[in-house]
C-alpha cells in the first residue's frame, strides 16, 4: 500500500523526527517500501549575501547531505530501501514538490502539538495536510 515514503526533517531538531522515522521504518518494512528523508534548507536573503562567503548555499548543502547520511545509517531501514534529498526553499512547498516529483505515496511527518498561534498562522504540518496529493500521517511529539 505505501511503497515510497516520503519523511521530512528538521535537522536543527533530529529527536523531534525520530518518531516519525520509526513509524515510517515500519511501514516500509510491512509494504516493502522505500523512506526518502527531505531536509529543506531556506533561501538566503538577499541582504545577507554579501556578509556570508560565496559558496554559503553549497556548504549548507553538503552539511545536511551529510546530516542526512547520518540519520539514515541510524534509522534501521535497510540501506537499499532509504535516500535521502536536500531542498532549497519554502519547507511545506518543497515537502510537496518532493512528495509529487517521487510519487510519494505516504508523508511522514511529526508536529509539536498545536498552539495558539498556529492555529492563525498555519503550520508547515497543516499546509502539508491541507495540500498534499497522497496520504499525510502527523506523528504528534
């Protein structure tokens, strides 16, 4: 039933990720599926640019590819059977855009608990839920 998964992380908080890569771990293991972390770095701003060195964005990069190597060998999930991708950008736009350009077929993702505030604002969780084109699973921490 789910045979790609995709699993967003917030690498500045990889405890708060881990319920939702065991649960998403488990899933693969019972459909034979395969997990794809994201980690979604943001856009540099403009007025930054020229206080940051030239290749900024591409260290950024190589650092999570890195993080994400790291999270995957430690998830349990066969190596066959997990990828990993960093993207530049909005995070629930770019959850979309690598949900729809995998094909994925469940997000796993974990929320804190709702508060106040994001019931005004919105959260990158409830964007996800709200816009996605396959199954979301919230893993609540």
């Amino acid at each position: 039933m789910f045979k790609s998964i995709l699993v967003p992380i917030d690498l500045a908080d990889t405890d708060l990720a881990k319920p939702a890569i065991a649960t998403a771990a488990t899933l693969s293991q019972t459909w034979s599926g395969a997990v794809r972390l994201l980690n979604v770095l943001p856009m540099t701003p403009v007025m930054l640019a020229e206080y940051v060195p030239a290749d900024f964005d591409e260290q950024q990069r190589q650092t999570s590819e890195e993080a994400l190597a790291i999270v995957a060998r430690e998830s349990g999930i066969e190596a066959g059977h997990i990828s990993s991708v960093v993207r530049q950008g909005g995070i629930y736009h770019e959850i979309l855009e690598e949900a729809a350009q995998m094909k994925a077929d469940l997000i796993v993702m974990t929320s804190h608990r709702p508060a106040m505030r994001t019931y005004f604002l919105g959260s990158n969780a409830g964007h996800v839920v709200r816009y996605a084109k396959c199954s979301v699973l919230v893993v609540r921490h």
